[in-house]
C-alpha cells in the first residue's frame, strides 16, 4: 500500500492562490500602462471584465498589430504578458 500526504501540497496551492488573487487588476493596469496614449480614449476603453481586461475600442487590433508608431513596434499584448510573467513569479517565489 502507498500512502501520499498532500497537507504540505493544499497548503502550497492555497498559497499560491492567495498570491494570485488580485493578477487580473494587475494585467489590467499594466495593459492599460502598455496601451499608447494620444487621445486617452484607448486607456480609457481598456477595462477588466470579470477575470479578462478588454480593450473595447474600434482601432484596438491596429494598435496591437503595430500600425501606429506609438507602439514602437512592440504591440501591447507582449509587454503586458511578459510584465504579468515577471509578476507571477515574484508572487510565487518560495511557495
């Protein structure tokens, strides 16, 4: 018979889900920081919807396809991704 002890594992997962609570408010404000701003209107419409930021505005793929010079070529999703990953896993350091 094999036994497993999986208290040490809840508790690393219950952790690990009370660092992540509030990620969804940190991806919306660090999309919001990535979202090139002329108007306001594009940082204005970019809102966390339940656990997902929507950017709700007509010109919102253009802006991630690089049409416009403000985005220097990087899009917005890539830098908020890669700044959500450096987060996560400084949260989850030593868990």
């Amino acid at each position: 018979m094999v036994k497993v002890n999986l208290t040490q594992f809840n508790r690393q997962i219950k952790a690990a889900k009370l660092a992540l609570n509030d990620l969804p408010e940190f991806a919306e404000k660090e999309m919001r920081a990535n979202t090139p701003i002329r108007s306001g209107n594009a940082r204005r419409n970019t809102n966390l919807q339940g656990n997902t930021v929507v950017a709700d505005y007509a010109y919102a793929q253009r802006l991630e396809d690089n049409y416009s010079p403000q985005t220097q070529g990087r899009g917005i999703i890539a830098p908020t991704e890669k700044e959500i990953q450096k987060e996560v896993d400084r949260r989850l350091k030593g868990i």
